[in-house]
C-alpha cells in the first residue's frame, strides 16, 4: 500500500519544492519601495541667542531658523551691537534648498566693540529606485542621471585699521556631494562640487569649481534589485565687526543662499555592467517620486517662489527692526 503511493507522492514533492522557491521570489518582486530619508539640521548664533533644529529619517524636511541679539549699555549709549543669524532649508526625495546669512553691526565710542554671528545649514536625502528589464536581473549597471545645482555665495568687504584696531570679515560656503560625482578642485572636500569666499586683513581666498551648472552623476545599482542614491548639502555663514573707539560705527554680511536649487534633472539613460546602452528598461521609486521627471523649476514658477521667499524675508527682518534702538537708519537698510 505504501509503495503503491510513493509514485504519486512525487510529482506533488517536487511541486510542493517549486512553489516554495516561487513564493519567496514573488514576496521580493512585489515589495513595498524603500523609504525616501530625508536629514535637515540647522543653527543659527547671534551671541546670546543661539537657535538649532535637527529633523532626521522623514521623507520631508523644511524649517526656518533666525537668531537675533541686540546688546549695549543703553539706546544711546557708549557702545552698542546688533547681530543677526538665518538658516533654513527644505528637502524632498529630489531636492535640496538651503539658506545662510550672518550680519553684525557694531559701535563704540570708548573701548573696543565687537559683533559676532554664524550660522549653518546642512541636509541630505536618500531617495530609493528600481530598474526594471533592459538588462539581466542580478547583473551591475549605472544610472546617468542629471543634477540641475544653482545658487550665490557672497561676503561684504573686509576692512582693518592698523591705528584703531576696526574690523570687520567673513566667510561664506557652499559644499554639494551626490552619488555617483565626479568633481575636481575642493580644497576642503574631495569629489564634491564648491563654493567658498573668506575675507579678512589678509584680503580674499575664494575656492570654487563653477558649482553652478548641472552635473552628470554616473549612480551604480544592480538590475531588478532596489538600489538608491544620495544627495547631501552644506551652507554656512559667518561675520564679525570691531567698532573703534572714536565713536564710529561698522557693519558687515556672509551670505550663501542656496534656495534657487539643487535639483534632480531626469534620467538620461541607463548603461549594463559593459558600459553599453540600453533600452527597454523602467525605474520605479518610493510612492509619488518621479525619477523621469525634472525637479527643476520653470522660469515662472521659479519666479513666483522666489518673490515668495523675499516677501517672507523682509517681513521677518522688518519685525526685527522694530524692535531696534539707537541703530542708524543705514544700519537698518544693511540688514
């Protein structure tokens, strides 16, 4: 009776061992993407006001950071300082937009008086993607992709008085790194793209390799597997004065904004693991991220954004200057 059965029992063994193997093979087709990770940190010092802000692991990002401290005996007073710190940036799977501006203002008509303000800002997102076809499951190959990078970097002029010790410098950066970058010429970073201007006494130090255009980032990843690339950012500011003790007054400004974008630019094609085109392939990514698609912004709509964040940005430094006393109405309209 037993033997009887042991025939039939194995076509339904061999059955039973296929759908096993299946069945895993299946689960991993139909798995849910990966999350898009999203990093913003942010701090802004303006001598007794110090402010930060840290939001790691979201699939989005955005904050607005500003530091304000006004010091001095009195309104009208001997000595008297003002110094102003902003950051703020926003992150998405595709985007990256930050902003770093540091201002001091001093006056002293005793001692020396000085002013001190930095602020930084830095982020990074992780975005996963699928290629799907176009090549074997399992073998290696490289997503060329475009990365749209646009923004400014500035310092006031830099001053020092050898008789009266008055002063006043700064430093502004901007740093970018992606997966998949091929970049020369940082001093400080190697393989990312750059923008510093330093100015003190000993004049100006500017390092920069022309950050502002778009890159091409040759990104590996393996053909059916989910595979993922990263962007990350840095924008930093820093200003300081010494007033002289004639009575004279001094201001100053570091600047890097880098709200215009960072940007991923589309998907220009897909190579196998021979450096050969191919074609017939997909990309799939985490919900509502569309890797073929340019995050860049059209000019119109660029603009309406920008006008947005400037209307912003003089209501917050106008409610700022209310609260001023005893500053000189130039003080204010270099803020």
């Amino acid at each position: 009776m037993t033997s009887s059965l042991q025939p039939a029992l194995k076509p339904m063994l061999g059955l039973a061992l296929s759908l096993s193997v299946a069945l895993p093979c299946a689960a991993l087709a139909t798995a849910p993407a990966p999350a898009v990770v999203t990093n913003l940190s942010l701090r802004a010092n303006a001598y007794h006001d110090n402010q930060r802000y840290d939001s790691s692991g979201q699939p989005f990002a955005a904050h607005d950071l500003v530091a304000f401290d006004v010091t001095g005996d009195s309104p009208a007073g001997i000595y008297a300082s003002e110094q102003r710190a902003e950051a703020n940036g926003t992150v998405t799977a595709t985007t990256i937009r930050l902003y770093s501006r540091s201002y001091t203002w001093a006056r002293s008509s005793a001692p020396l008086y000085s002013a001190f303000a930095d602020s930084a800002a830095r982020a990074s997102v992780t975005t996963p993607f699928l290629i799907s076809g176009g090549g074997t499951a399992g073998t290696k190959g490289t997503l060329i992709a475009h990365l749209h990078v646009s923004g400014n970097v500035e310092v006031g002029q830099s001053l020092y008085d050898p008789v009266t010790s008055a002063d006043a410098h700064g430093k502004a950066e901007m740093y970018f790194w992606a997966t998949g970058l091929n970049a020369t010429g940082c001093t400080t970073y190697a393989d990312a793209g750059c923008w510093t201007i330093n100015r003190d006494y000993t004049g100006d130090h500017v390092n920069t390799n022309n950050p502002n255009r778009t890159w091409e980032l040759r990104i590996p990843f393996t053909f059916g597997d989910w595979s993922q690339f990263n962007l990350q950012m840095w924008a930093t500011s820093k200003s300081m004065v010494t007033a002289n003790g004639n009575g004279g007054w001094i201001a100053h400004y570091a600047m890097t904004d880098y709200n215009h974008t960072l940007a991923w630019d589309g998907i220009a094609g897909v190579l196998d693991a021979q450096g050969q085109a191919v074609t017939g392939w997909s990309v799939q990514s985490a919900p509502g991220v569309d890797l073929l698609a340019s995050a860049v912004p059209e000019p119109g709509a660029w603009m309406l954004w920008s006008g947005g964040l400037l209307a912003g940005a003089w209501m917050r430094r106008r409610s700022a200057s209310l609260t001023r006393r005893g500053l000189p109405p130039s003080a204010t309209r270099g803020a």
